[in-house]
C-alpha cells in the first residue's frame, strides 16, 4: 500500500474511532432513556435564596428581552437576586441601567453590574458577580436565553440532596425554522442534550455544564476553585473540576429553555471555533487530573473521548487534502481489505446517521424529516472542518484569542436591518473552503476519468459542505444549493451502499 493510502486510511481509522464512540453512546441512552432523576419536593418555606447571573455584553438587541424574562421568574422575591452582569461598551449599558431602576421600582430585586476592564471575558464577570452573590444557589443564563417563568420552582428542589452541585435544563430552539442552518444547528445541539447527556450523566459518567440554563450550589463553585478564564469554556472546566471533587451533577432533559440560534454563517463558524477550541485547551488541562484520578475506567475513558472529540476536525482535514492524490494511487477495489474498508466507511455512517435519527426522534419529530437532512447535515459538518481544524490546532500550540461573543439579533431570532451593527466578517480561512470547494470539483473529474464511483457520494458531500459554508461566509443564502446537493449526494450513498452489499457477496462467494 502506498504512503498516501496508509496515512489516508490512519485519518479514516481514527474518525471511525469517534464515530462508534458516538454510537456506544447511543447504546448507552437506549438502555437507561426511561430512568429520571429522582423528583422532590420543597415547601414554600424551604426554598433557597437564589442568585440569578445574566452575563451580556453588547447586547443591545435581547438585553431587554432577558431581564423581563428574569423579572417574570416564578420564585418569591424575598429569595431572589437578579444580578446584571455587564461588561458592555455601547449603549447597552446605558439600556441596562435605566431598566434596572425601572424593574427596581416595582419591586423586583435586580441589580446592575458594569465592570470597564473585560479580563477573564465571561468567567470574570460571574467571579466578580459571586462577590456581592447573596444566594447559597446561583442560576445563569446567557443573552440568547428566554427562562421560562417555571425555571427556579422546578430545578431547585433537585438541591435538597447535598451532594448535588449542579442541575442542567435542556435547551430549546427559538428560530430553529428560520433557515436550513439553523435546522441543521439544531440537529446537531439537539444530539448533545437528548442523547449525550442522558447518556453521561444516568451511567455514573461525567457530563457539563453548558454555560447557561443551570443552576450551581455556590458551595460546589468554591470547592472546585471558582470561574476561571484561561480556557474559552469556562463552563466545561468548572464542570470536570467539579465532578472530580466528588460533587453529583443532575441532568434534567424534561424541563427546557428556548434559546436564539446563530442565524449568520460567520457567527456560528465563530461559535463553533470558541467551543472547539475550549474543549482542547480544556483536556490540556483536565486530563492529567483526570488520569491520575482514583476514578473507574469507565468514566476515565468516557472523559478522555468527551474532551478530545474535536479532534475529529483534524483528522478529517487529512481526508480533504489527500482525496485527490488517493483517488489517483493504483489500487485494486476487490482486494479484501478494500471490501473491509468500505464496509467500515459505511457503517460509521450509518452510526452517525442512527445517531441523529434516535436525537430527532426523542425530540418529537420524525424519522424521514431527519433523513432528508441527513447528507445536508453531514456536508456542514465537514465545510467545518477548516474553521474547527484551526481552533484546534491554535489550542494545541498554546494560542491564546479572545472570547468572541456569539452576535444576537432578536425579533425571535430573524436578521432584521437594524441587526447588521454585531456582524462579523469572514475570516482568511472562507478563501481555503471556497479553494477546497474547486479541488473536490476536480477530484470528481478523476473519480469519473478513473471509474472510481465508489468516491463520487462523498466528494459530493465535501463539495457541497465548503461550497455551502465559503460562499455564506461571504454574506451568500445557499440553502437551496446544499439542499440539491444534499439530495444528489443521498442518491449516490444509496448506490454506494448497493455496491458495498454486491462486493460483500462476491467476497462471501
């Protein structure tokens, strides 16, 4: 086999690797999906002083939006505090203030917070609010967030046990309808709350806190060392550290908190470049506590595939640059190895693709809308895989970058004029996946010129995931474009997985 071929299968291998981790996954839910947390019960009497955190900054277009919702909150006023969290340098700030005095005079307690230094971004603002926090439990929610009014009533009994630190809502979706991306974005969130967390947290494993929609004992926060900013997932670091002194999370996937999806392709690329990035610098971190642990194998395992699985988006960059270069390599496709190969290609597709189906399925919708979607889902992740490659590899080296806040338009989620002031511009990179984009054009030129059929489904999808994700960086609508793609690209798996049925025949013969 030739160099090119091994060092391409060795990325195929190790992305096959997390593929059935997120299968076993999927097995793990499928055997405790009907356990629920034990409910309780407290008396009016006994309920907790809570503090309510609301991180923003520039936050001009929901600011308003979160605070009447907190301010709506059903929990007595004599145990709530409302802290705005504010480290805003337009007019947000002022916006704040005077609603502040406003809510203030009807009575309900909040309480405006601006710092003029952002150090530590995030996690800085919650430690320096947890200095004037009265509540022996604080709750968070970040500006994309609409608590609904039942929110305290139904998560703090969950603290009546004392080994609880923390208990997280699932969140819910505002505008998921608004664009094919959104739908998309809420597919792939919607796999990390009904499937991935139920899946951690009811087998003894451990899961995190996601930032907003949750509340901490504050006794739990100070055990575990407090917020600390030098990670861009302040959240996840909390959460391991946490969990490795012992305190129990709880995960409540009954009770949700609808949230506002990025609507713009330059602002989830964004998202998703802090939240990769994060995730690494965070396993730089917590792994070695984690592995000299007392803790079992199991959660050990399960701790070390959770943080690193962004590093999928380097292995696939493998895959994307070598795709030409094996497409041209003399090998002969009924050599049974090629056979196995194939074979473990499509299942791991058909694990990724179970995956989501089960996820919509427990989010109430059905089996064929997620199917439909499937190729275009799958097309997104890899346009990805540039922007998500780069995080991981600035984590890696050590790079530190600022904590680039997700913008947010308001108006339930719709882009509207006025919300243009929060947009970001493309990076560098978008002229990578638009050049990434005419390189797999040409590698379906040699697949066709070297009867290499078995290529063409998944050019198709590397080729519409960086056309889709370079040309909507560039201020460019192209979902019908994917969607086309998406459907060409289903038809050619579905004459992929026909070939791989009559090779495994001919191979049994």
């Amino acid at each position: 086999m030739s160099p090119i071929l091994l060092i391409y299968f060795a990325a195929v291998a190790g992305l096959a690797l997390f593929g059935l981790h997120r299968f076993f996954l999927l097995v793990l839910y499928w055997r405790v999906r009907n356990r629920r947390p034990q409910e309780t019960v407290l008396e009016e009497g006994d309920l907790p002083f809570v503090t309510l955190q609301l991180p923003l900054f520039n936050e001009r277009y929901v600011a308003r939006r979160l605070a009447m919702a907190a301010a709506r909150l059903d929990y007595p006023r004599d145990r709530l505090q409302i802290q705005l969290l504010d480290d805003s340098t337009d007019e947000t700030r002022a916006l704040l203030a005077k609603l502040t005095r406003r809510l203030q005079r009807v009575g309900i307690p909040i309480e405006h917070i601006h710092r003029e230094d952002r150090s530590g971004f995030k996690a800085g603002a919650l430690a320096e609010g947890l200095g004037s926090a009265r509540g022996s439990l604080v709750a968070m929610f970040d500006a994309d967030f609409i608590p609904p009014t039942e929110f305290l009533r139904k998560i703090v009994p969950y603290f009546k046990s004392s080994d609880v630190g923390m208990v997280q809502a699932r969140w819910g979706h505002l505008n998921r309808e608004y664009s094919l991306l959104t739908r998309l974005q809420s597919i792939f969130l919607d796999g990390h709350f009904h499937i991935e967390h139920v899946a951690r947290n009811r087998t003894g494993r451990f899961f995190n806190f996601n930032g907003t929609a949750g509340v901490w004992r504050r006794e739990c926060i100070d055990d575990a060392g407090g917020w600390q900013g030098d990670t861009l997932t302040e959240d996840l670091d909390l959460s391991y550290r946490a969990q490795i002194k012992g305190w129990r999370f709880v995960y409540l996937d009954d009770l949700s908190s609808d949230a506002e999806l990025p609507i713009d392709m330059n602002a989830f690329k964004a998202q998703q470049h802090r939240w990769a990035k994060g995730s690494i610098q965070t396993a730089r971190k917590i792994l070695p506590l984690v592995l000299r642990s007392s803790l079992p194998w199991r959660v050990k395992v399960e701790a070390v595939l959770h943080l690193t699985n962004n590093m999928t988006y380097l292995l696939m960059a493998i895959p994307c640059f070598l795709w030409v270069p094996t497409l041209s390599a003399r090998f002969d496709t009924d050599r049974p190895w090629m056979i196995a190969f194939a074979t473990a290609m499509a299942l791991t597709t058909l694990c990724v693709g179970t995956y989501h189906v089960v996820c919509q399925r427990a989010a109430g919708r059905s089996t064929w809308s997620t199917i439909k979607v499937m190729p275009a889902l799958l097309s997104l992740g890899i346009g990805l895989s540039m922007n998500n490659g780069r995080a991981v590899m600035e984590a890696l080296l050590g790079h530190r970058s600022p904590f680039m806040r997700t913008p947010k338009y308001g108006e339930g989620g719709t882009k509207t004029r006025r919300s243009f002031a929060y947009g970001l511009r493309h990076h560098w990179l978008t002229w990578l996946e638009l050049a990434l984009a005419g390189y797999f054009g040409v590698g379906l030129i040699v697949a066709v010129q070297s009867q290499r059929y078995v290529a063409i489904p998944f050019l198709l999808l590397f080729l519409a995931g960086f056309t889709y994700v370079g040309l909507s960086s560039l201020g460019r609508q192209m979902d019908r474009l994917l969607s086309l793609a998406s459907l060409v690209a289903c038809l050619s798996l579905l004459a992929f997985g026909l070939w791989v049925g009559r090779a495994l025949l001919a191979f049994a013969g």
